[in-house]
C-alpha cells in the first residue's frame, strides 16, 4: 500500500502543475513555457542522480523512451491548449477517462489485468467524469456530457490527452523498469525538455503572436496572478514537476500502471477545488459531486484493488 501515498503526492503535484501552467499561459509563449518548466524539473532531479548514480540501462530502454516522449509531446500540445480555452475544473476530470483506456493498453502492452474490485473503481472514476460534466441546476440532462464533449474544444483535446496517456504510462513503466525512478524521471525531463526548446527556436516568431490573451479566452479574468519573476515560476513548476514524476515512478515499481494512475488521477478533485478558490470558475457544486465519486473509485482501487 506504499504505493497509494506516492501516487497521491503525484495527484496533489499535477493538480498544481495545471493550475500554474494554467495562469502562466495568459503571458507566456506555451512552447517556450513547457520547454522551461521541463528544463527546471530535470535540473532539480539532476543532483538526485549525481547521488544515486547511473544505474545499470537495460536494452528497452531507448525503445521505450522514444515512443513515450514522441507520445508525452503531443499530449502536452494538446493538454496547453485544452488549459488556455477552457475552465480548469471542467477540462482536466476529464484525465479520469485515461484508466478506462488503461485496462485495454495495459493488457496488450503489458499483459497487465485488475482484479474485479479494481476494475469497479475504474469504472467509478469514469461515472464520476460522466456527473462531473451535468450542469447545475434545473438544466441538467443526460445530454448535457454528451454536447459538452461535441461542442467544446478543450474537452475534447483533454479527452484525446486522456488516450494518449493510456498509452505512454505503459511505457514510461518500460523506461523504469530498464533504469531506476530517479533516472527515468530525470532522461525523460532533459529530452521533453530539448524537444520543446527545440520547437520554440523555430516558431519563435509564431509563437509570441499566439501567445494568450487572458482577457480573449479565460473568463477567470478575476483570478490572481503570479507577481514572482518568470525565472522563478519556472522553477516552482519544475520543482512540482520533478516531485511528479518521482513519485510515480516509485510507485509504478509497486503496483500495476492501471491502479497508480487512477489514484493520480485525483488530481482532478484539487483541480475543481483550485479552479472554484482561486480561479472564481462557476458550477462546481456540480463538478465537485463528479469529483467524490471519482474519489470513491480511488479509494475501491487503494483498499481491495
């Protein structure tokens, strides 16, 4: 049951994460700002490594790092993008989806399969995505998730993102099982980090033009800003990040993938919570009812999975 508490760290670090990549997007370029955060994480982690040392690389190594950044980077596209156009609470529940898809990736990928009580708290994860989506009061229907998914751009990236997940987690297990958690986490910081910079060089120009106007497409106009130096919110993100990803790949050496990720995935309760306290967003009454059920899931898959 070790496992639980660090894939519950992992949650409360990727709910903080988006919150501040989140707000930092309003004034910075997204290429430039995850290739920075990735750069911060990985030189956070360095030391770490320096300490513990190279460990031994098995032959999958490679293999599997290269699927899990070429994946990891178009989720992260698409995870930015589905942030700067839609309310925190509402977009990132829908992340809880990527354990449903977990139970068919995780089998082919990793011959990995739940015990039943497991899969009855994936599948509670999931209702509580479906409830989280009904809107409050007298209008809600059972159409409502159905049209929020048609009709909104963020959703429907963050849906996509919750698939691609299910897929590199299997493989980012791969990667440390051929290493050590420290080293994996720091390798795929430093080549996340490199393929973002890399992209920013060259659409540099493109970029800052694009970069989002708070006051175009984020109704929590309201919502405090960083006042800190950019420098320094690089760092905080990165020092998350890195707690992130250390975390669960510690984890991912003592349960299977499927379990790990639906107990990450209540970083989507405290993304309700920071998105209705700091970000003034509406509905969360509704959201929040979404949110309890999908912890009622984690809580079946940390007790009896």
């Amino acid at each position: 049951m070790f496992w639980f508490p660090l894939a519950l760290s992992g949650a409360i670090s990727q709910a903080i994460y988006s919150l501040s990549i989140k707000v930092l997007l309003r004034k910075t370029p997204p290429f430039f700002l995850a290739g920075s955060t990735f750069l911060a994480a990985f030189l956070i982690v360095l030391p770490v490594i320096l300490v513990t040392g190279i460990p031994p690389l098995g032959p999958g190594l490679v293999p599997a790092l290269a699927v899990t950044v070429t994946i990891n980077s178009a989720a992260t596209v698409l995870y930015y993008r589905a942030l700067s156009t839609t309310d925190l609470s509402l977009c990132v529940p829908i992340l809880a989806f990527t354990p449903v898809f977990l139970i068919l990736t995780s089998f082919i990928i990793l011959g990995e399969i739940p015990s039943p009580a497991g899969a009855a708290g994936i599948f509670l994860v999931t209702a509580g995505a479906f409830l989280h989506t009904l809107h409050s009061g007298k209008s809600a229907c059972l159409r409502a998730p159905f049209q929020a998914f048609l009709h909104d751009p963020g959703i429907r990236s963050m849906l996509l993102v919750a698939f691609l997940y299910s897929i590199s987690v299997n493989y980012d297990k791969e990667v440390v099982m051929n290493s050590s958690p420290f080293f994996s986490c720091g390798i795929f910081l430093f080549v996340m980090a490199l393929v973002f910079l890399l992209i920013a060089l060259l659409t540099r120009t493109k970029e800052t033009s694009a970069a989002i106007d708070p006051g175009a497409t984020d109704p929590a106009r309201s919502s405090p800003q960083f006042t800190h130096s950019p420098l320094f919110m690089y760092g905080v993100v990165g020092m998350v990040l890195a707690v992130e990803g250390i975390s669960i790949n510690i984890a991912y050496t003592m349960a299977i993938v499927p379990y790990v990720i639906s107990v990450k995935r209540l970083s989507l309760f405290f993304s309700v919570l920071f998105g209705g306290l700091l970000l003034h967003e509406q509905q969360i009454r509704g959201r929040m009812s979404g949110a309890l059920v999908m912890i009622a899931g984690a809580v079946v898959i940390g007790l009896w999975g």
